[in-house]
C-alpha cells in the first residue's frame, strides 16, 4: 500500500486558468489548493520559454526529498502553454495587448497577479528561477517587498547584460530584428502531426545521450501554437531590458539569495560569476562543478534538484 500512495504523490496535476487575462499552465505536486496549514509553497519559475512540463523531474525530485512535506508548483509565462481546447490565448486580447502581458514586464506582474490569486499571504516562499526566471524573481521581491520569501535559488541566473553574453550576440539580432521570419516555418511545424514532431525533437535532441524522455512531450506542445512565438516576443524584450545587474534588490535580499552559475553558461559567461562575488563577497555564490548544461532539465533536473535540497534544507528545518 505504502507503494501505491508513493506513486500517486509522484503524480501532479495540471490546471489551466486565466491570469492577467493570458492561458496560464500550473503543475502542482502535492496540495492542489493552498490552505492555512500550507506553512511554506516552492514555487518554481521558469526560463524562457516557460514551459512547465520541462520541470517536472525536476519538481518530483524536491516533492519527494523533502518527503511530500511541502507542495511543490510551477506557473508557467503566460502564453507558454497550449490551453485546452475550451480556451483561447488571452480571454481580452485588447487588454492582453495594452497590458503586453507576453512582454518581460507583463510577465513579472503575471507572477505576482498569480501569487496575489492563489497564494496566501501568510504562506512562506520557496522561489527558484531558472534563467530569466532569476530576473523575474529578482523584480517580484523589488516589487513586492512584503512576499515572504524564506529563500530564493538562482539556477543560471540570467540577471545582466544578456545581450553581450555569446548567446545573445548570436540571437539578438534574430529575436529583435528578425523574429517574424521564424513564424512561417514554426507554422509549417505547427501543422505536422505530433507523433511526427516528437521524432523530430527526438532525432535534435539525439546528441545528448541521458536525456529526460518527460522534455519531449512538452516540446511537442511548444511546437504546436502560439506558445513559440510568444517565448521569441519575450527573448527580444530580455535582450533589450535585461542590462545592468540589479545590486540594490541583491543587496537588500542577500542572506534570501543562493546563486548557481555554469560553468560553461554561453547565457551567462564565468566572468558574470566572478563580478557578482567581487561585489557581494558575504553572498552565496555557487559555480558549478558537474558539468551541467544551462537547460539543466533536459538531462539533470534530478542531480540539479537534489543539490537544492542540500542548499535548503537547513533553512525549512528551524
């Protein structure tokens, strides 16, 4: 029996709603519904493009270490999901419009629209952000300074300068300037069955030799409408707006904040991990040492999040 319930624990569940008026995706491990007793929520933020199916080894990994104790969610970017049928992009696409609710801004206060919603406010925070996740965090507590943030991790954190990192040289100009001439092929992929689609993805993704077969499902997804075009609105706006590093929020969340860079991050190069050590050097500050890849879960969502666990759990045990 023991077994049995275990297994249903590792099961999550998907909700679709509206949120700032654009199609929203929550993955939920463990309580659906939050309630007084949930003491403390680990909420999961994602990069770009924020699909929450990407995270879900990872999420089960911290569901089940910490032993089913605390739900674990994750809100995907609005517009970054195929909502069911029933639903549409946006339920006012006037207002979605004038609100730029795909665009890096709108997305933050997404977030926090999301928590105001669903979230008590007596409920503690466990945030970790992945990529541009860790800028959205960052904004969300300078916004929000009364979020009860018991700690932040910052998984590749893309926090500056995105458009001077060798990545962003590459895709800048493709995200700003060109980004409408991907449209016609993403369509003409959109239109391919999805057996066919994830073979496809499978004979791209070939290379990497343990990769998580629970990240194709959720590719095929992006391939499937909209949600591709509205990741590349909002990498073109993080080129434009991620610039200097935000050291007042850092400095006033310190003791909050864990940071983990890559060691081989073209998003976010080791000189990055180096500046923010010589600024904060009380700070922590991780640089990883296992190899791991900036898109962690196609390949290590488990090994990522079991090193989470030994970050925190000295912190959810006081």
């Amino acid at each position: 029996m023991e077994t049995m319930a275990t297994d249903r624990r590792d099961e999550p569940q998907m909700d679709f709603m509206y949120c700032s008026g654009a199609a929203t995706e929550v993955l939920k491990f463990g309580s659906c519904q939050l309630h007084s007793e949930h003491k403390v929520l680990f909420l999961i933020i994602p990069g770009n493009p924020g699909v929450v199916g990407f995270y879900r080894t990872f999420m089960q990994t911290l569901h089940a270490m910490f032993r089913y104790q605390y739900p674990v969610w994750a809100v995907s970017h609005a517009g970054h999901c195929v909502p069911p049928t029933s639903m549409d992009m946006v339920d006012d696409a006037s207002s979605a419009e004038e609100d730029d609710v795909f665009g890096l801004n709108g997305q933050i206060e997404h977030k926090l629209a999301f928590l105001r919603t669903h979230v008590p406010k007596e409920t503690s925070l466990v945030l970790v952000g992945h990529s541009i996740g860790c800028y959205i965090i960052l904004e969300m507590m300078k916004r929000n300074p009364e979020l009860k943030v018991l700690k932040a991790v910052m998984l590749f954190p893309t926090i500056e300068r995105m458009a001077e990192t060798p990545q962003g040289k590459v895709l800048t100009p493709v995200l700003c300037h060109m980004r409408y001439l991907a449209y016609l092929p993403l369509f003409l992929l959109s239109l391919l069955p999805d057996n066919i689609k994830a073979g496809l993805i499978k004979l791209v993704l070939g290379g990497i030799s343990t990769l998580d077969s629970s990240v194709i499902q959720p590719t095929v997804g992006l391939l499937s409408g909209d949600s591709a075009a509205n990741a590349m609105y909002m990498g073109g706006q993080e080129m434009r707006k991620v610039l200097e590093r935000d050291n007042i929020t850092i400095k006033k969340n310190l003791d909050k904040l864990i940071f983990y860079y890559g060691a081989t991050d073209h998003w976010c190069p080791v000189q990055y991990y180096h500046d923010i050590k010589l600024d904060f050097p009380h700070g922590d500050f991780r640089l990883c040492e296992n190899g791991f890849r900036h898109a962690f879960v196609l390949d290590a969502g488990r090994d990522v999040a079991k090193m989470v666990v030994e970050w925190i759990r000295g912190d959810l045990t006081r």
